[in-house]
C-alpha cells in the first residue's frame, strides 16, 4: 500500500503526516496544537468575567442597571468571550503552529524574536 509518498510518524502524538501540506496543517493546528481546548478554556474563562460583571453592576448599581440594561446586551455577553477566545488563542495558534521535519510543533514557530519573547511571558 506504499503511494510513493513520504509518511512521517510522530510518537508523542502518534499522526501521520502524508505530505498533504493543507489537510495536515489543519490536523496539526486544530487538533495536535490544542487549539480547541484552549478555545474553549479561555471563552469559559472570559465568559465568567462578564457573567461577574454583569451580577456586580445588577448588585451594586441596581437602578442604573433596571435604566440601561437591555437584551441585546446579553447577546453581546455571550457571543464576547467567544470572540475574545479567538483573537487570544485561535489566531496566534494558528499562526506559531507548524509542521517541522515531520513533527508538529505547537506555538513554537514565530516571525521573529520579539514575539518569542512576549509570548514567553504570556
């Protein structure tokens, strides 16, 4: 069943890469770099921020929050940690991920030094 193609094995995260650029990239970043967990770690994390911002100001600012609340902000609520997630994981995750000699490397492969190094302290 050899194709002809070069297949790489990567035992930590026991894929093969076939050499279709496309398709093992998206395999490599969404599912070997975590991407979705971290997603969704960090729209579960935002989204408690705003579910204890809006209890405060119902709390303590309870007629200014019976004036100016209104249900679109509720939508708003729970579509930003969703948005939030994404630019502070999905994004950069998608763009550090690579694979490298075979193996998938997760939030390894910057433009330059600088973003290394801020990312270091993230």
């Amino acid at each position: 069943m050899d194709d002809g193609k070069e297949k790489y094995f990567t035992p930590s995260q026991g894929r093969y890469y076939d050499c279709y650029q496309f398709f093992d990239n998206v395999i490599c970043v969404i599912f070997d770099g975590l991407a979705l967990t971290a997603l969704g770690t960090t729209a579960d994390t935002l989204g408690l921020v705003v579910v204890t911002l809006e209890r405060y100001f119902k709390i303590v600012h309870a007629i200014a929050h019976r004036k100016y609340y209104r249900s679109w902000m509720t939508k708003v609520g729970v579509a930003l940690p969703w948005i939030g997630g994404t630019c502070l994981v999905l994004i950069p995750g998608m763009g550090t991920t690579r694979i490298v000699n075979g193996k998938c490397l997760r939030l390894s492969v910057w433009p330059n030094k600088a973003m290394a190094l801020v990312s270091f302290f993230t």
